[in-house]
C-alpha cells in the first residue's frame, strides 16, 4: 500500500491550494475542481478537511465523476491512464487535475467541459 493512501487529506489539500495560488488561481477554483471530480460540496469538503479524513477514505467515499475517464497525460512520469491501482488512479486524476488548474488552462477544459 502506498503511503500516500493513510496520509490525511487536510495535509495534503494546503499543498495544492499553495500550488495553485502561486500561479494566480484561487482556492475556490481548487474546491470546484475537486468538486467535479469527487462529488463533493464545499460543506462535505469541510467535513473531510476537519475530520482529517484518510486519502484513502476520502476518494473511498467520492461518486467519481463519469468523465473522470477523459483525464490523460503525466503526473510523476505516469501517464494516469496506465495506472492499475483504482485508488492510486483517483488520486494521479486530482493531481493532474490541480496541476492543469496551476498551469493556466481554463477551468471549461480542466473539468472536460
């Protein structure tokens, strides 16, 4: 198992909002991107934040998006599409879409719109 997969998701989620802000996007538009892909709410993202809910457990209780499929490309010299592991896939899809988000591309294509 991989470590990443007991790390809690509020460790983890700072990084990405820094990431993000660094190059001129907002932490709402993180929260809508991380909406899209895993279903949830600004109020259930909060729950998982100040439960300190597993990455594990928090992609475990995601409804992934139908069109999460659609995301391809490289994160860590992986290409997404080629991971075997389920979890692992759900959590190469965030990153990549974070860093879409980070490099400027607009929100219609990050959220395959």
């Amino acid at each position: 198992m991989s470590r990443i997969f007991t790390v809690s998701f509020a460790s983890v989620y700072p990084h990405y909002v820094t990431k993000v802000e660094r190059k001129g996007r907002t932490k709402a538009e993180l929260d809508q991107v991380i909406e899209w892909l895993t279903g949830f709410d600004e109020a259930a993202l909060d729950a998982h934040l100040a439960k300190e809910t597993t990455v594990e457990d928090f992609f475990a209780d995601a409804r992934l998006n139908p069109h999460a499929a659609s995301i391809t490309g490289v994160v860590c010299g992986v290409r997404v599409e080629d991971i075997e592991d389920p979890l692992m896939q759900k959590v190469r899809y965030l990153d990549k879409l974070v860093d879409e988000l980070a490099k400027g591309k607009a929100m219609e294509k990050v959220l395959r719109g």
